[in-house]
C-alpha cells in the first residue's frame, strides 16, 4: 500500500512538473491566448444586452378567519370579507397566463421599438419614445415582419417594408397584410430623429413565457406572507412597470371577486323588501278601512296589556314563521340545478349560528372557486379539490337546513299554544277591539322586519365602498442599477481561465494523441531497466560525430555514456556489448560507431561486427567498401578471422567486421559451430567487441546472438519509436531475453531533454549537465 502511495504521488508529482514546464516554455503561447481571450470577453461586454433585475415585495393577507383589516369596525359583524386565503395559491394567481396577459395588453408590450446599432440595437421605452403605435389589429403574419419608420417631418413619416417605402401622416389608419396599426408622436418626438425598427411580438407566447420562466415569484421566508416578485429586463423601466401594473390588476381582481357576495346579498335583500312593501301596503289599507267602519278610538288599559302580551308572542311567532319562510327559501334555492356553483345570498334573519357559520364556509369555497376559475381550466387540481370539498358542504347544509326548520316548527308550536292561552283571556275584549289590535300587531309585525331588511342592505352596500384588497406592498417595484447579466467580473474570469486552460489542454491533447516515445517517462514503468545515456539530436549529416578534439553536446554525451558504461559493467575487461531497437531507424548503427570511437579514442581496443545480415549500414556510415565479412567467415570454413577484420579508418583502435554477402537464411548462419570461436579469437584482440544486430522488434536475430553477450544496449529514439514497440522492451525485460539490458534514448531535442540517473533500476532522475 504505501508502495502505491509513493508512486501515485510520483505520477502526481510528475504531471504537476509536466504542466509547469509547459507553461513555462511555452509561456508566450499562453500570454496570446489570455489576451485574445480576454480582448473577446471585452468585445462581448461591450456589445451584449444588459438585463437588471426589478423586484418588489408582497405582503398576501394570508386571512382564514375574514376579519382582515376590517376588524374593529362598524362593519365587523358582516360576512362580507371572509375569505379562505393561501400564500401558495395567491403565488398561482399572480403568475397565471390571463393576469399576465392583461397586464402586458394594458402596458401595449405588443410593440417593441429599436435604434439600429453596429452589433445590436437599442431598446426605446416610454419617455425616449418619438412615436408610438397604437395597434388596432394583428394576427401571426405581423409576428416575422420588422419595420422600418423614419420621421420625414412634424406630419409626415415613411415606413419601410420588404424594400418598399411609403409615406404616411401621423394617426392615420395603416392597412397591411397581418397588421392595421396607427402611429402618433411620441414624448421624444423629433424631426430629426433617427430611423426606429419597429416588431410585433405575441402576447400570449410572452405571458407563457412570463408565467414559465421569466417572472419569479418566491416566498422570502417558508410558510410567510411575504413574498417577493422579480423579473430580469433590458429597459429597467418597462420592468417596473410591468410589475407595478401586474400587481395592480392582481388587487382590482380581487376586489371585484370579494364584491360579488355583497352584490347577490344586495339582490336578495332587495326582493324581499319588495314583498315585505306590498305586505304592509295591504295591512295598512285593512286598518285604515276597519277604523272607518267601526268607528274605533281608543282600548281600554287592560285589555291592551293582554293584547300587549298577546302581542309578543304573536310577534315571536312571527318572526319564528319568517325564518321558517328563510329556510324554506334556502333549501328551494340549494335545491336547484343551477345553483350548484352559485353562492347562498346571507342569512340575515336567522339565528342559529352553525347554520350561518356552514353559509358563510359554502360562499368562501365559491368564491375561491370563482377567482381560481377565471385563470385555471375546470381540471385543474385546486378547482376538482374545491369542487369535492363544496359537494360535501352542500349536502351537509341541506341536512342542517332540514334540522333547523325541525327546529323552527317545534319552537313554533309552542309559541302557538303560550298565544292560545292570552287569546282566551281576551275573549271578552270586544270583538271590534280585539280584530284592531290584532291588525295592528300585524302591522307592526311587518314594519319591524322591514326597518331590519332595508338597514342591512345600507350596510351592505357600504361594504361596497369600504372594500380593500388582499395585498399590501412592501417594496414597491425598483431596480439594481448594476446589471444582473451580463456578470462582467465573472466573464472576465471564465476567460482568463479559458486563456489559461485551451493551450494547456491543446498541448496535452496533442501529447495524448502522439504515438512516439517522447522522453523518459514512458518507460518509467518498465520496472528493472537501467539507463545509460541520452543522445541529443545531430544537425549535421555525418553519421560519425565524435572526433578526437570534440567538444560538440552529442560527444560529450558520448564521453557521458562510456562514464556511466564503466560504472555499470564495472570496467570488465573484453566485455561483448549488443546493440540493438525495436525497429530500423532508430540509430543503433549510428550508436555502435560513435560509441566505439569515443572507446577506442579512450585508449581501449574495440572492433565492431556487423550483425545485421539484412539490411546492414556499418560500412556505408563509415565510408568503407563491403568486402568478404561476417557471412563469409561463417558460410565458408576456408575464410579464416584475420581475413575479415578491416581497421576503420577513422581511429587506430577501431576494428570492423562488415556483413560480407548477404545470405539467403541468416539465421541459419547464427546456428554455425564458427560462432563459438568468433567469440572466443575477439574476446583475446579487443576490450571492447560491439554488435551491431538487426531489429528485435522485427527479427528475432539479437536473441540467436544474445547468449554470447555480456551486456544489451537498447535504442528508443524519441518522436520516432513508437510507444506499442515498448511491449517488445517490456517482454524482453520480463523473460530476460538481453543481459544486463541498458537503454539509450537518442535524438533528444530541447522538448525531450531530461535528467537522468546512473542506471539504477529505480530511476531516480538528477540534474545532468547535457541535458
């Protein structure tokens, strides 16, 4: 475990170094790209449309009991205001699609006016308008179309059309396919005013979108009153007033919904006081004709204290046979079809109290039922909720109706038998007396219940007037003057990061997607692998570079190898070194050659042998002729060793062995007896004995010879070797196929360039001086 934490720290740490050497070397790539992403973030401020955030802060008389501000009043004992209110249903109401679109209609959002600019235009908007246009019809044609209006002068202007200019004078009647509209100075207007675009919007695909998305309606704090209302808008004006008039429309809405139970009270009330009217019309002509025809005067005291007594009751009896009158009126009128969805006018006369308190519940859910109708189809949840709650109601009123009058009628036959008593003590009141006094009580009957009719109608139809709405505003609608989008300080850093981050990414992106071996650590986790060297790239075309003098970056880095070869085979006299790679190309002829001059330059006697019997290049990158070699001495018994050997021109302890004439089979060749003493008569002449071997990732040649060799030495070129070839390597490595395996990486450019150790399999890297 804590073997894999200290490598997932060394690959953290390695990708960490990756990208700072990245930002570093290419540091001036990442300075463009900051400031071109930078100047774009610039050119988009400036050119994109502001929105500003307007809000404003509700305050939803959230009133179960009706009191509401009315409490306390002289009219505190009316029914007229109670009302079952939710903040959530409120918040509905406020964002439905009809009260959005009256308020839209009303402002004339219908029509958008624009000065045409470079990258886009300005939005005109109440007092900068020059002229405005009053639209009398549009239709879906009107929505694609764009116009454009130039003031020509004080009565005069020009719209054009599809190309098309005609001229026009103010409020006049403008026919057009989609439109009939007319235009009329404007706060601003002006002669000289610019050309204005002039579009059509829809109004009901805008209050969809209010409703959606574009209007937010939130409580401030879970289960308040208080809510807040906000919406984004490039013109911070036309905002305000859309929230200004939304909430408006909300209260005249409101209103109007809390009048209509005072309305239907009113008319009820009305027929009544018409039938009590004739009543009393009727009574006062009977008195008026008994009086003359029994030319009555006055009553005796007595008399009129049992008539008196009489009397209550009859007037108790009365008013008792008036609410039964009510109740019947009640049940015929919840008994009708049509009345399902109607409100119950109030029941002023009676006076049992859970009979009120059930009418009154029944009108609340009416109401709430009416007002939620007029902006929700019949389906929506809240109105089938209602409509069930109401369907109990109705039938539990009907059920306390039938048990009041019960009621009623038990109370009134026991009125009727406290009345049958007095009548008998007034059976010797004459009769002329007691038939006036009994058409007076009457009478007075009558009179009574219409002074009450016609006082609760007057105070009925001054809750009209002292109506309030549901809603209070707390903060009326305002704007932030710094705009809510575009973010600028969020842009800028979105695009300095995105300047910072596009190369980094690129650059990585394209070291993904390159296939080629491009430094060190792509053999990192080929485990048990020692390093001898780097080779930095060669400009020159000489495939021999180190000469006796050099002070060339590529000879000392060959001078650096024969260091770190001598520490690693411990300076083992005749050591036979193989040098082979993965694939042709890759320098492991150009390897053998420097490497052995720079030994033999070092004072030790080295001869190279050209194993590569396919495709060999010693002798050309030497400059030498291909004489009898390697395949001759191994084909022909008659070719003996100091026949093949040629010195190489280039130093006198360098010795060559060429491939001869190329064989048919050359692996045939390596299975020769003469092998064994090839070996054996080098190992005697020479310190050093370089074979230079075909591929291994395409032959399998090196591994016939290996067995004879002391040490491998391993070619990984960079941008060259491909990174699929390192399986070879790590097979080699894993089986052991090369002794004593040691890697080179060659043609190393400045992006390649690392530091390394001296061949310990660990690969701890250090600061190198050639690198």
């Amino acid at each position: 475990m804590a073997l894999n934490s200290q490598k997932q720290l060394s690959s953290a740490a390695g990708d960490l170094n990756d990208i700072l050497s990245k930002v570093v070397k290419y540091w001036y790539v990442f300075v463009i790209a900051i400031l071109i992403s930078m100047a774009l973030a610039n050119l988009y401020l400036t050119n994109a449309t502001r929105l500003y955030k307007v809000t404003s802060t509700l305050l939803i008389q959230n009133d179960f009991k009706g009191d509401g501000l009315l409490k306390g009043t002289a009219f505190s004992d009316l029914d007229m205001f109670r009302g079952a209110r939710t903040v959530d249903n409120e918040m509905e109401v406020l964002r439905s699609r009809d009260l959005i679109f009256k308020t839209l209609k009303e402002l004339s959002l219908e029509t958008n006016y624009a000065i045409p600019g470079v990258l886009n235009n300005k939005e005109l908007y109440g007092e900068e308008l020059p002229v405005r246009v009053i639209v009398e019809y549009l239709n879906d044609q009107a929505y694609s179309q764009e116009i454009n209006l130039s003031i020509i002068n004080e009565d005069v202007f020009a719209l054009q059309t599809n190309g098309k200019n005609v001229l026009y004078s103010f409020d006049q009647l403008i026919t057009r396919p989609g439109y009939k509209i007319r235009v009329v100075k404007g706060p601003s207007f002006s002669s000289a005013y610019p050309s204005i675009k002039i579009g059509f919007k829809d109004l009901y695909s805008m209050a969809e979108h209010y409703s959606l998305s574009a209007l937010t309606i939130v409580p401030i704090v879970k289960d308040a009153n208080t809510v807040s209302l906000s919406l984004l808008d490039a013109v911070p004006q036309r905002g305000v007033d859309i929230l200004n008039k939304l909430i408006d429309t909300y209260n005249e809405e409101n209103v109007n919904t809390k009048n209509m139970v005072a309305k239907n009270t009113i008319r009820f009330i009305d027929q009544r006081l018409i039938d009590l009217n004739s009543d009393l019309s009727v009574l006062e002509r009977g008195v008026e004709n008994y009086k003359q025809v029994n030319r009555v005067t006055n009553m005796s005291a007595d008399s009129e204290l049992n008539l008196r007594t009489s009397g209550d009751y009859d007037l108790n009896l009365s008013s008792s046979g008036v609410q039964l009158d009510l109740i019947k009126s009640l049940v015929q009128y919840l008994g009708k079809n049509d009345s399902e969805y109607e409100i119950v006018p109030s029941t002023l006369g009676i006076k049992d109290l859970t009979l009120n308190n059930l009418i009154n519940k029944y009108n609340d859910l009416q109401i709430e039922r009416q007002r939620l109708a007029r902006n929700n189809n019949p389906d929506n949840p809240l109105i089938v909720n209602i409509n069930e709650q109401l369907a109990g109601l109705r039938g539990y009123l009907q059920e306390t109706l039938k048990n009041v009058q019960a009621g009623l009628t038990l109370e009134r036959n026991n009125l009727i038998d406290k009345s049958n008593q007095f009548e008998s003590k007034i059976r010797n009141v004459p009769v002329v007396e007691r038939g006036l006094l009994q058409l007076s009580r009457d009478q007075d009957v009558k009179a009574a219940i219409y002074q009450y009719l016609l006082q609760k109608r007057e105070e009925t139809a001054l809750s009209l007037s002292a109506t309030i709405p549901t809603s209070l505003i707390i903060d009326r609608p305002a704007y932030n003057t710094v705009p809510a989008k575009p973010k600028e300080a969020l842009i800028y850093l979105g695009s300095l990061l995105t300047g910072f981050l596009f190369p980094l990414f690129f650059f990585s992106g394209r070291d993904k997607l390159n296939t080629k071996v491009k430094d060190v650590t792509d053999v990192q986790l080929l485990g048990g692998i020692r390093i001898l060297g780097e080779l930095s790239h060669k400009e020159e075309n000489n495939t021999v570079v180190v000469k006796r003098g050099s002070r060339t970056t590529i000879s000392e880095l060959f001078r650096y190898i024969q260091s770190n070869l001598g520490y690693i085979i411990n300076n083992t006299k005749s050591q036979i070194l193989l040098v082979t790679s993965g694939m042709k190309g890759e320098g492991k002829t150009f390897f053998s050659i420097n490497l052995g001059i720079t030994l033999a330059l070092a004072g030790k006697k080295v001869i190279i042998v050209e194993f590569d019997l396919r495709k060999p290049d010693l002798m050309k990158g030497i400059n030498m002729k291909y004489e009898k070699g390697l395949a001759d001495y191994l084909e022909n018994r008659n070719v003996e060793i100091d026949q093949i050997i040629k010195p190489s021109g280039v130093s006198s302890n360098l010795f060559v062995i060429g491939c001869g004439k190329l064989p048919d089979d050359p692996t045939e060749l390596f299975s020769s007896d003469k092998m064994e003493g090839l070996f054996q008569e080098l190992r005697k002449k020479y310190d050093y004995i370089i074979l230079d071997t075909s591929p291994v990732g395409q032959v399998a040649d090196a591994f016939n010879i290996a067995p004879y060799a002391d040490a491998s030495i391993y070619l990984v070129r960079y941008n060259f070797t491909e990174r699929m070839q390192l399986s070879v390597l790590d097979d080699i490595c894993e089986n052991k196929k090369l002794k004593n395996l040691m890697i080179v990486f060659n043609d190393a450019k400045k992006d390649n360039m690392r530091s390394y150790g001296y061949g310990n399999a660990g690969h701890k890297y250090a600061e190198s001086t050639t690198a």
